[in-house]
C-alpha cells in the first residue's frame, strides 16, 4: 500500500484543512492504468465507492482502482515552496 512522507502527510493535512466543512476529506489520485501516466490529484470531500484509503497522522489519501495498483509498495512525498505557497507531489520506491 501507498506510504507517505512526513512532508507529505503535512501538505495533505495543511491543503484538505482549508475544507472545513468536509471532515472526512483527503486528497484523491486517479490512474491511467499504467506506470508510466500522470496522475491527476484533486482534493475531495469523501473517498469515491471503490476507493482504496490511505491515512497517516491524520492525513487521507484516496486512490482509485487504476492508481491502487500501480502506486502499491510506493512512497508519496512533498515539498513546499514556501515563497509561492505551492506543493508538488512525487512518488518514489520504497526503501
């Protein structure tokens, strides 16, 4: 399953935190069904039917069926721009 970096698990919480109404949001990655695609993240109020769950400290990440497969044994990490206020998110290997 999808682990997460602390500073990934931060930027989640940090970006699903400005949904207040929506207690059970998280970020959502979908697939293309291959290892080689992008994936395209969008912040969600609640995990789509059929979504794999991932939460760490607080953090929730959903991943479709494509995204579940290909991101299986994966790490997801962050890092912030401080300056512009931006994250960028990367997958790695696990260790």
């Amino acid at each position: 399953m999808l682990t997460l970096t602390e500073e990934a698990t931060t930027a989640v919480k940090t970006i699903t935190a400005q949904i207040p109404d929506a207690p059970h949001s998280g970020i959502r990655i979908e697939g293309a069904g291959s290892s080689e695609s992008q994936f395209k993240l969008s912040v969600v109020d609640a995990p789509a039917s059929g979504d794999a769950v991932v939460e760490n400290g607080g953090a929730r990440v959903f991943l479709d069926s494509d995204a579940a497969a290909v991101l299986d044994d994966r790490v997801l990490d962050a890092q912030v721009d401080p300056e512009q206020g931006s994250v960028q998110f990367a997958v790695t290997n696990a260790a």
